[in-house]
C-alpha cells in the first residue's frame, strides 16, 4: 500500500519548511503575572540574557525584549508574516503608523513587500493570575514580481475565522478552504490569493484516540503536517512521535490515529514559488546583489522611519482588541 509519508524530521526552532514558506516558529510561554507595568517582576529577569533571552529550558523568554517580552523594531522586506496567537496578546506598531492589540485566536497577516518596519511586544496584561502566550509566526514568500508591493497590514480577528468541527476533530481555517469552508481573504498580493496555488495553513486539533482523514489535495503542492503537542499517532503502519514534521503525499487522503492525549497540528501546504530564495535576517530576495541593496536602502530610509516613541512600544494596558490602520481607519473589537 502507498505510504502518504514522505518524510519526518524532529522539530528544531525554527522549524523546518518547504516552498513557499520560508520560516515558522512556535511559541510556548507560561509569562507569569504582571508587574502592573506589562512586564514579569524585575526579580525574576536577574540571570536571564536580556535582548536576546532565548533559553528553551526556561518556562518562559524575553527574546529581545528588555521589560516587556517581544521584539522590538525590526524591518521586513520580500515576505509576508502570518501571525496566530491563539493564547495571550501581541501588541503590534509598524512604520506604516499601523498599530493593534490582538490575540486570543486572531491572526494578523503582513505583506512587508518592498520594507517595513515592526515592532511584536507580548504584554502582560494580567496582574493578578498569569499570563500564557501560545503563538506561531509562518513566513510565506513573495514572488519576485511581488517583492516590491507596498506593505499591507491586515487583521483576520477569530470571530470570522472558520473552525469547522467534526467528530473529535476541530480545524481551524485561517488559509485555504477546508472541504467547503473558506477562509477569510488573505492580503491582496499574497501568494495565497490566487486559489490556484492552493496555499493552506490549518491548525488542526484532535480528541484522544480519534480517527481522522486529512484530505488530499494537488499533486503541484508541497505539504507539511507540524505534530507540535500531543501522545502518539500512527499514520497508516508507522508511529510519530510529538515535535515532529511530517512531509506528506498531496494526492493521498492521510488517515491519522490518536493516541492517548490531545493531539495538536498545524498543516502548511502551498504550490511552490519556484524561485531562488536569498536570505539575509528579515530580508528576502532572489539574489545576494539585490539583498545587498536591500540593506542599503534600509540603512539609508530607514524604510519610512520609526513613528513611534520607544523602539518596543506597547499599548495603553487597558486597551482592548483593536486595529488601527494606516489611512487612520479604527477597528476596536472590545
């Protein structure tokens, strides 16, 4: 009988992906209560590595955050960042002027495209319990003919994100239709727009000891399946274990058996781009030259400038959910 896997690999960080992605990474933390300032006790920040605390043995990081947990200003060229947080809050500010608070299963998708800076601080909102922060960070390529798009902001807030529930099984459509279900729209020049690249990101949740049938989809796609929590599964005859990456066959139904615990995915599936990928940090091009460039435009403009007072500006604690836009358009969802 067909295997529908390809390949497995252990879960480093970042993890592992296949054209058009680029980068993805899971965040775990157990933030403990807030100072009333937004950040942890100062008492607890003593021996860690402040501005690049990125210890996996700790319950918790402050990445490069110095008070608050995050990162501070950083710029983005070539690329588009998918952002899920599904526990806690991200609190957003870009050189567009753009700004926003979201979390608690929101997703902020941003198409950097010819450069933007953006800051991603995790504030710690509640003072009296703690404070968990569970978020991935997918990057997805542009196409060289999309490398220099103007940067777009755009917020898919959880309330119009599909989750379709079937039998011990919850999936969670924030790219790509699942069967029937659509997602909201992605950014407009995203290579997830155009449907026939079949670009799909579903966090998939499963009940212990369920039975469940991924569908297949398109020889032309790269598919990967991102067991990141949970007992075991099998997949047809072979057993995987959690933190691994399973490459799959697109043009197999893949049946997966549960083992004892809540088993957690998420699936990141695209054709291929097909283009040579030059990386340097946070910008991607298609050639050492033009990534050479790219840092020199960014050293000279700054690409737009910083517009807001600290490199890692958080929102007022009180403030809810919210978008702010930049032709000034105002979304609060609290």
């Amino acid at each position: 009988m067909k295997t529908p896997v390809l390949q497995t690999f252990p879960l480093s960080t970042p993890w592992q992906t296949l054209d058009p992605f680029l980068f993805s990474v899971y965040h775990l933390d157990h933030f403990p209560k807030g100072n009333g300032e937004m950040g942890p006790d100062p008492s607890l920040l003593k021996g860690r590595n402040l501005g690049s605390d990125f210890d996996p043995t700790q319950k918790w990081r402050m990445y490069h955050g110095q008070s608050i947990p995050g990162f501070p200003y950083h710029p983005h060229r070539g690329f588009e960042t998918i952002t899920i947080v599904n526990k806690g809050f991200c609190d957003h500010s870009d050189s567009l002027g753009a700004a926003g608070r979201f979390g608690e299963g929101d997703v902020q998708w941003m198409t950097a495209g010819r450069g933007v800076q953006h800051s991603e601080m995790f504030p710690l909102l509640k003072d009296d319990e703690e404070n968990p922060l569970e978020l991935f960070q997918i990057w997805l390529n542009l196409p060289k003919s999309g490398k220099f798009v103007d940067p777009h902001f755009k917020m898919l807030w959880h309330e119009d994100i599909p989750v379709v529930e079937e039998e011990n099984a919850k999936i969670k459509v924030i790219a790509g239709p699942y069967k029937n279900v659509a997602p909201p729209h992605p950014a407009p020049d995203s290579w997830a727009a155009d449907p026939e690249n079949e670009v799909a990101v579903w966090n998939i949740h499963l009940e212990p000891e369920a039975e469940f049938v991924l569908p297949s989809a398109s020889a032309s796609v790269n598919r990967v399946l991102y067991f990141y929590d949970g007992d075991e599964i099998h997949i047809g005859d072979k057993k995987i274990n959690p933190s691994f990456g399973i490459v799959l066959d697109p043009t197999t139904d893949v049946n997966i058996k549960v083992g004892s615990e809540t088993a957690h995915f998420m699936l990141l599936q695209g054709k291929p781009i097909g283009e040579p990928v030059a990386k340097y940090g946070p910008f991607v091009m298609n050639t050492q030259e033009e990534i050479q460039k790219a840092m020199e435009e960014y050293r000279l403009t700054q690409f737009g400038g910083w517009p807001w007072p600290h490199p890692d500006h958080v929102h007022d604690k009180n403030k809810g959910r919210f978008a702010l836009y930049p032709d000034g358009k105002m979304v609060d969802k609290n």
